[in-house]
C-alpha cells in the first residue's frame, strides 16, 4: 500500500504515538507485509524470530515492539503492539467507507460492459470493456477488472483477509486495505470468493478460468491462462505461475509456489511448493506417477503377508 504523498517519520509515531529511531524527515511512502516490502515501506514485526528477517528485508522502515540496533540506512517505530498499530495505520489510510446505494459514483464501467441487477459495485472500483458482471456478484472497493471479464451469479471480490492474532481476550484481525486485481479475458464462477491482499494486490493473470466455488486468499497471485475446477482452496500469499492447471477440491496451504504448467490432480493437499511441469497427486503431495506406484505396491501387501505366513 503506498501512501497519497510522502509522510515523514515522525509524522507516522505521531499517528500510532510511538517513539522512534532515525531523522524525524526521514521520508515513509507506504506499508507492506514482509514477502511485498519495497524501499519506503514500514513493516511490522512482533516476535524476535523474525527481527532479522525485517530489519535486513527491503522496507526501510520496521515497527518492532523491541529496540535493537538500527540497520545503516533505516529507521525504527518502537511500539509495544506493533500488530495494534499496524491496524492502526491501515485504518487511518484505507478506512471503511459505508455506502448508500448499490455502485458508487467514483466507481468506473467501460463500454459495452453489461451488469446485471443486484449487483454491488464499490468505491473507486474500475471495471474494463466488454465484460459481462451477473447477479448478486459484490465488488469491494478499489478492485481493478480488466477487460472481456465475465464473473458468475453470487461471488465476492475483496473479502477480507483470514489473518487474526490470537489474544487473551479473543481473536484480533489484521485489517486489510490491500486491493483484486482481475486482470483481461479471466472468467470466474459462481459463488467464487477472492480475498483482498492486507496491503498488496490479490491477481488473477490474464486468460485464467475459475470454475465455481473457488476461494482465494488475500495477497496470492495466480499466472496467466491457468485454469482452477470447482471446490478448489487456495491460501493466502501462495503465488501459482502460468498455465498451472488445477482440479477439484485441491487444498493449498499459505506462502508456497506452484510452478508453471504443473497439474495438480482432485483432492491432492499442496503442503509445500512444487517444480513446474510436472503432475502432482495425494496428501502429502508428491509426484503422481511415485504416488500411484505407492499404492500399487500398498496392494501387494496382502500377498506378501500370506507368503510370509507359510513361509514361519
């Protein structure tokens, strides 16, 4: 997420009113998570596992709930609750905006676009030419639809983020001001429902096909002319390169990648990332010529028992 103008360091303790470390000019241009972070970029970290890893990623500005040495070229937030304030920070620049009717007047259409009836378009929503929006579909603000889109009956286009802190108190939700990108000639289905990214964009590359009762979570970035069957779950910053081809009710678990022109076959658990072009099967996933060979062998086993019975 980048800020509408540059804001000085000491302008963004004030706003979270926490101390800092660095020039009180020294310049923020926006926030991210730590797999999106560029130069100018704050990012929040609250565990000492992961201090390194922030303060040698590429944001230039940390939200640590610890004070450390400052890297050269860096500057700090020191917060008690960086995960509060980071909260805090989104909702001070992407706030909730409510809405009175059913497409905003700073929403966008292109020619030739058709939208059906109870349909709900939100703020600053841009959609392309020639694309073909069906009923019931909700578009939440600040989505980018390209053009020739056609998005089936019912599906949801920038929920939330599934992404909670687990509090004495209960469950505290990491709030998202992040954006969908859908970009020319994707089809989605019906009843589909693609998170927003926290800060990033969740994609959809171009020519891509959705089947219906796809989910998919905030900040993952799907390739060009992939093609994804029904009841398919894929979790958040997972990033699926081109021409990935998968079946139904495959579950992915979140920040792997899925190389290009892989298959992934029905009902196989993505637990960890795999190579392109190759074809991937079960539960822990593996390549499905080895795991159709396990299960030819597997049935041997009876077999094997018997002859080592008569053999005693």
């Amino acid at each position: 997420m980048k800020f509408p103008q540059t804001y000085t360091l000491k302008q963004i303790a004030t706003i979270i009113g926490c101390k800092f470390v660095g020039a009180d000019d020294f310049p923020v241009l926006g926030m991210n998570e730590i797999h999106v972070v560029e130069t100018g970029d704050i990012v929040f970290v609250d565990h000492p596992k992961y201090y390194d890893k922030a303060l040698q990623s590429a944001a230039t500005i940390i939200l640590i709930n610890k004070e450390v040495d400052c890297p050269k070229g860096k500057a700090l937030l020191i917060s008690d609750d960086p995960f509060r304030d980071f909260n805090t920070l989104t909702q001070f620049f992407k706030p909730f905006q409510s809405a009175n009717k059913s497409m905003l007047e700073s929403a966008t259409v292109g020619e030739h676009t058709v939208i059906q009836p109870n349909c709900f378009i939100g703020h600053n929503v841009t959609i392309g030419k020639n694309c073909i929006i069906h009923s019931n579909v909700s578009i939440y603000d600040d989505a980018v639809i390209g053009d020739n889109v056609i998005i089936h009956a019912g599906t949801v286009l920038g929920a939330s983020a599934f992404y909670y802190k687990n509090r004495p108190e209960g469950f505290d939700q990491l709030k998202s001001g992040g954006r969908v990108v859908i970009k020319d000639n994707v089809h989605i289905g019906a009843l589909c429902t693609i998170d927003k990214g926290v800060t990033g964009d969740t994609i959809i590359g171009e020519g891509s096909k959705l089947d219906n009762q796809i989910q998919v979570g905030h900040d993952t970035v799907i390739g060009k002319k992939c093609l994804i069957a029904s009841q398919v779950g894929i979790a958040g910053c997972v990033v699926i390169e081109d021409e990935v081809t998968i079946w139904g009710q495959v579950g992915t678990t979140s920040g792997i990648r899925i190389g290009a022109k892989a298959v992934i076959m029905g009902q196989t658990g993505v637990t960890k990332s795999v190579a392109g072009g190759k074809t991937y099967f079960g539960t822990p996933i593996e390549e499905s010529r080895n795991k159709l060979k396990e299960f030819a062998m597997l049935r041997q086993l009876p077999k094997i028992i018997e002859k080592l019975k008569e053999n005693q």
